[in-house]
C-alpha cells in the first residue's frame, strides 16, 4: 500500500505503507544508531515523535520481546528505508512488522532517508504527517502541521502508582519476583553483573518522568533496591522514606512544561538526599535550580556521540536521545559547573552542583541501545550514598 510523509515545509516523501495503516501526525527526527531498534522503539522519550532510523536496513534480527525498554513503544511513527521481513534470530518473537501492527504503530519504508535526515539536519526538526490517503489535500495538511504541539507527554508515559524493584542480591536470596519484566535472565545470571554488589542495602528512589528500564536494571545489579514513582509524586512523600539516593530519570517532550515536577524537585534538591539525574531529569534539575534549557535546531539521538569528562579530559562515546539542552551560557558557577561537554558541537552533556551531592548527565549512562562507556557513573552514585551515609 502506498504512503507518505508530509513534513511541515511541503516536501513529500512518498513509500510504502508498514505497520497500522493509519495516519498520524507527529514531530519528526532522525536516530544514528546502526542497532538496537527495538530499545529505540520502547524508549518513552520518543513519546510525541516519529523516527527515522539512519541505517538503512532495520528489522533484520527481529523482536525479542525480553529487551524491551518499557512495557510498550511509545513513538508515534517509524520511518525506514527498508524493513525486513525474514528476521534470523534465535532470540527471535517476531518480526517488526507484526510488532507495529500489535501495538498500532503506523510507519512508511522505501523512502530515502538520508534525504530526509540531511532536510531536518539543514532546516531542523519539523512535524510532519504519515498517511496513506492518495487524496490528500496538501495546504490543509500543512496547516494541521503547523498548529501540532508536542504536549502532556510526561504524563502518558509515567507509572501511575510506586512500585518496588528488590536489588539482585535479594532475588538470589528469595527468587525472582512475580510479575516482574525488569530484570532480564541472562543479566541475573552473569557473574560480571554481581561480582561487587556495592550498592547492597542501598534504597534508590526513582522519579520516572519515562524512565528505561535498564536504568533499573543499573541499580538493581549493583544491589540498590529500587522504589519507582510517578512523574507527579510530592517530594514529602519520597522523602518521608528515607532514601539512601533519588534518581531523576529521562524523558520526552519540552522540560519546562514540567512545572509542577520542577517545584518538587526543588524540593529535593534543598533536602541534601545524593540525587543523581540523566536526560530530561538533568534538564528539570537544571531548572528547579534556577537555570534554562532551549530547543537544539535537530537534536543528539543515537549511540556514537562523544562527551568529555572535563574533569579528566577523557572522552566516552554515549548513547543519547534529546531535543532540548540546559544553557549553560547564563549558568550561575556558584550553583553548578558543567561536569561534561559534548565534543561534537559544544553543548553541556552533564553538570556538577556545588556543594550538594548532586550530578547530572544529558546522555545516557545506562545505553540500551549504545556503548556502555560510562556505565561506570552507576558506580558513582553508590558511592556518593555511601559518603553521605557515613557523614
């Protein structure tokens, strides 16, 4: 079936029809990443968003249903050249096609995207329409494009009520939990995963403004038992528990429409609790601390972006998903200095608040899909709740 997509500055991009044949319209960006689709297309912080996928064949290893980011994709379209329809795995579920029809994902394929990736790089991230109406009329569909708003989006992807993730240890001890779709078999099972378990005894708690769930994984395999709240969870009620550490999680959609998670976590950030943030938490954090964020023009999304430890001047390569970056341009020094800066086009990737046991980072530590190059961040933040603990 034929289908296009309609970006905002009239181009027409037309292909074929993959997934629900439904049209969607949806803000449009691009992901460098080579593998790794399917975290891609359960990552919450595509919420509001369509992907086009840069590498050219997606879909050749199929689904395997335990290495989903969420319960769910939360994308709106998905964009490829070419989708494969015989997946060779022995992990395999099924194939992509059959994943975006279950979850009523609409995509279009065949078209080219490296057109369309070096469009948005040279004009910036655009809405745009995936239909499959032959018919359409194209100055009412541009007019429909202009008025789309990327809104609300924190609010669909949290959890609605706290849960608690025991730390690997104690799943050794008493058995998995019933119900759980957290930890993945084959990470309970490698030694490298539990050889320190540093953070045994330690209790996180983690504001999910769309968290990934290998952010829980992180923790709970370093031995953190994990209390998960939703996005607009009181700071009173997180801190009447005692927690050895918060987390501020990623993500989707404009920071600062989040005003009522900024005052709380305002909140935590004047109670000295070590709080550790990645993504759009390090942007609220930024805020609640009286900083600014703004739209970048096409954003960082993929697993190749290196970031410099300015402290150490060594460079990682991250995994990254993100529209919107703090300013660090008006950044009060007394506050926070910036920890990390993005090699490729300067921008803040991290800061480190003065004087509180505080740090943030833009990318992300835990990848899923990407290099776990600073995976060793997790470690940190155990061992800043171990300092504070013995203060």
């Amino acid at each position: 079936m034929k289908a296009f997509l309609i970006l905002e500055d009239g181009t027409v991009f037309p292909g074929k029809a993959i997934g629900a044949c439904k049209e969607v319209i949806s803000e449009i960006v691009f992901n460098t990443s080579m593998a790794g689709y399917l975290e891609v297309l359960t990552d919450p912080s595509y919420a509001g968003q369509a992907v086009c996928m840069t590498y050219p064949l997606i879909g050749n290893y199929g689904i395997c249903m335990e290495d989903m980011e969420s319960a769910r994709p939360w994308l709106d379209g998905f964009i490829v050249r070419e989708l494969s329809r015989k997946p060779s795995n022995f992990r395999n579920d099924m194939d992509i096609q059959d994943f975006l029809v279950k979850y009523d994902i609409p995509g279009i394929e065949g078209i080219d995207t490296r057109a369309l990736t070096k469009r948005l790089r040279d004009r910036g991230t655009m809405n745009g329409m995936i239909t499959v109406n032959e018919s359409y009329d194209l100055s009412d569909v541009l007019a429909r494009l202009k008025e789309y708003r990327v809104t609300g989006v924190v609010d669909r992807v949290t959890c609605q009520k706290k849960y608690t993730i025991p730390g690997i240890k104690r799943l050794e001890e008493n058995g998995p939990v019933s119900g759980s779709d957290i930890s993945r078999t084959q990470e309970r099972k490698a030694p490298s995963m539990i050889k320190k378990l540093n953070g045994i005894g330690k209790r996180v708690a983690l504001l999910d403004f769309g968290e990934k769930n290998n952010i829980i994984r992180s923790l709970q395999k370093r031995g953190c038992d994990v209390t998960v709240y939703p996005a607009f969870t009181k700071a009173e009620e997180i801190l009447k528990e005692n927690p050895d550490g918060i987390m501020l999680s990623n993500g989707p959609g404009d920071p600062k429409e989040c005003k009522e998670a900024i005052k709380e976590i305002r909140k935590l950030y004047d109670a000295d609790v070590p709080i550790f943030a990645i993504c759009l938490g390090h942007q609220l954090m930024a805020l609640a601390a009286g900083a600014d964020t703004h739209k970048m023009k096409y954003g960082h999304r993929g697993g190749n972006h290196p970031v410099k430890d300015l402290e150490t001047g060594r460079v990682y390569i991250s995994s990254q998903n993100h529209g919107y970056v703090v300013d660090v341009e008006h950044l009060d020094q007394e506050i926070a200095v910036p920890a990390f800066v993005n090699v490729n086009d300067g921008t803040n990737e991290g800061l480190s608040y003065q004087g509180k046991n505080i740090f943030t980072v833009q990318f992300h530590p835990e990848a899923c899909p990407g290099p776990q190059d600073s995976g060793y961040l997790f470690d940190r933040f155990i061992s800043m709740m171990e300092v504070a603990k013995d203060a």
